[in-house]
C-alpha cells in the first residue's frame, strides 16, 4: 500500500490537442485469473483532480491549444501512480492497461 510509480508526460505542441486516458479494469489492477482487485489513484502535476478512470470511456485529461509554454523543451506534467489498500486481495499476479492517447483538436 502506498508505493508509487511515476513517469513524465512531456507535450510540444503548436496547434490544439487533447490527451485522454483509459483503464482496462476501473483504475483497479486485476488479479491474472481470479476475481480480485486492488484500486489505485492517479495524480498528475497540473491536473488539480484526476477523474476516475473506467474502461470503455476514455477520460480528458489535459487539452490546450497555442503553442507550448515550455517551448521547444514542452510541457512536463508528472503522473504519478499509487497503490492502494491490497490487503483483502488474494496473493498472485495482478495487472492493469492504462491507454494515453494524445489527438490533435486543429
């Protein structure tokens, strides 16, 4: 519980975009066969409150338009990951997909 994974998301752009993110499972890793499931949250700088992820439904995240602020080095926005409470889940092997999908609205 508590452990955390995170990456950059680094955006140069010069037109209008939109930047979605999907989960497989609810924004809950899966248990590799078994039906069990532990919830994580998502966090990201520049984001003041991350929506719930679901699957099938692709969430907005982020959009603008211009140009970068960051110039040619970007916007840098940090996602971070955390693991929540898994101490009702079954021990084994549990997985999660999370789509980021970056279109441009111009």
């Amino acid at each position: 519980q508590g452990q955390t994974v995170s990456f950059d998301l680094v955006l140069i752009y010069n037109a209008g975009y939109n930047v979605t993110f999907q989960s497989t499972n609810n924004q809950r890793l899966k248990h590799s066969s078994l039906n069990s499931y532990v919830n994580y949250t998502v966090s990201m700088t520049g984001v003041a409150s991350f929506p719930s992820l679901t699957s099938g439904s692709p969430v907005t995240i982020l959009n603008g338009s211009g140009v970068s602020a960051g110039g040619p080095n970007g916007d840098r926005h940090t996602t971070t990951i955390t693991l929540g409470d898994p101490s009702s889940a079954f021990s084994g092997s549990y997985s999660e997909s999370i789509a980021i999908v970056l279109t441009s609205t111009e």
